[in-house]
C-alpha cells in the first residue's frame, strides 16, 4: 500500500468506504480505553476482571502503536513533511503526533520495568486517549481552527482575567483582612474567593462582612459575569469567518446552467 493510501486511510477520507470504517473502530476504540480506565477505579470490578482489562490494554497498545508508525511512515506524502529524515522529525513534533505518542507511553514505560506504583496519574494519563479523537471529528478540528484563529484575543482576554484576579483579591484583601484575618489571610489566600466569584456565584465559604466588602464583591461577580463571557464571544465570532470562508471558498452553483449562485442579486 503507498504512503498515500495511508495517509487517507488513517485520516478518514470520506470518500473511501474503508477509511470510514477505521476512523468508526478507532473512535469505537478510543470511547471503551476511556471507558475502561474510567471503571477500572472501582476497585472492586478491577480485581474480578483484572485479566480481561490487561488484555484490552494490550490490544489497545498494539493497535495505537500500530497507528503511531504507520502515521510516521505515510507523513512524507504531505507536502509539508516530504524529507524523509526531518519531515518525519517535524511531524513526530506536532501536537496530533505528540497525542498519539503519549496515549501508548504510560502503558510503554509500565511494561518496560519502570516502577509506576507510586506515580498512578500516569497510567491515570491513558485517558489522554480521548484527544485522539481530534483526527477523526471534523467539529473538533473545526473548533481548533478557530481558537488558533483568535488566539490573539483569546490570549487578551485571559491577560484580562488575571488582572481582574489580581486587582479583585488585592481589594477585597485590603477591605476584609481587618475584619476576617483568617478567611483574607494573603492576597493568594484571597484569589480562592476572587476566583470562585468571578466564574460563579461563589461558594459561601468566604464571604465579605463589611458594608464595602459586601459592594465590592457585588461589582466583582457582575464584572466577572461580563469578562467570562468574551472568550466565548470571541469563539463565536471564530465560528462565523470560519463558516464564511468556506462558504466563498466552496461556492454553489444552479444545477440548471451551472454558474456561480450570488445572494447579492437575483439569480437569471
């Protein structure tokens, strides 16, 4: 099988039935590895079906591993990684290849002697398996052109939320601190309630008391009600150009004489 056949296999090409059907195992397989690592936290039914969990674990591995190489193998068929030697080095670097190599290293590393008993978020970070599923969901490759296309605001709007962080804990610190020595201890003790009222309501384990501590923290969650919502403003305006862009990148066309439909005027 070529290199390019591969390739549009293991990208689930649409247009051929078999790449369909290994993007919908792959998906299939990827669902019951997170389902797995999910229900082997209950100790119970980890012990009564420990073999059969192995098992999988070892079916799954290969399978992965097997995609891994062959993703490594067809990568000189892209354009942009056609050198054999480096194109392959800058495709092992990219963040779908660094996916796919850290869903199989914790089980890797476990089998080749490494003594992991004491590090479990490692063989916990299996579930990283679930963002694999990027090459095969359209929306999920969507919803990553679009963070890559705002990231410039996306990114002030995060700087944003850290000053308003800062200055939020700093006030409420100087204002309560007096009153509550303990609760406004420090301005990072302080952050815990900025945070919790910020996105939300707040918990009701710290609370201002005072006449102008109740009125800051009033200003601070509508302020923060505001300032949460420009990132999903900003993904949304993404979405927009995003679907504009292919809108004029794909135009339609009358199925009757087969020129070009344009919204601005009527269509002879």
């Amino acid at each position: 099988m070529k290199r390019e056949q591969v390739q549009q296999l293991l990208n689930g090409d649409t247009a051929y039935k078999t790449s369909r059907l290994v993007s919908v195992f792959l998906i299939g397989l990827i669902t019951l590895n997170v389902l797995a690592v999910i229900v082997e936290s209950v100790e119970g039914i980890y012990s009564a079906y420990k073999p059969w969990f192995d098992a999988f674990e070892v079916f799954s591995v290969a399978v992965f591993s097997l995609e891994y190489v062959l993703r490594l193998w067809a990568c000189t068929s892209l354009p942009a990684y056609r050198h054999p030697v480096t194109g392959r080095i800058r495709f092992a670097f990219t963040p779908l290849a660094l996916v796919d190599l850290f869903a199989v290293l914790p089980s890797l590393l476990t089998w080749g002697g490494v003594d992991l008993r004491a590090l479990r978020v490692v063989r916990l970070a299996r579930i990283a398996r679930i963002a694999k599923l990027g090459h095969y969901s359209k929306a999920l490759q969507l919803m990553a052109q679009v963070i890559r296309r705002k990231r410039h605001e996306l990114t002030i709007s995060l700087m944003l939320m850290f000053v308003m962080l800062i200055l939020a804990s700093s006030l409420m610190y100087v204002v309560e601190h007096e009153h509550q020595p303990e609760a406004f201890s420090s301005i990072p003790a302080t952050m815990w309630w900025a945070v919790a009222t910020l996105t939300t309501v707040g918990y009701g384990d710290v609370t201002p008391v005072t006449a102008v501590g109740k009125v800051l923290g009033a200003l601070i969650a509508i302020i923060g009600i505001g300032l949460f919502a420009l990132p999903a403003g900003i993904v949304a305006a993404g979405f927009v150009e995003v679907n504009e862009n292919d809108s004029s990148s794909h135009p339609s066309y009358c199925p009757h004489c087969g020129k070009v439909l344009d919204e601005d005027r009527i269509h002879p």
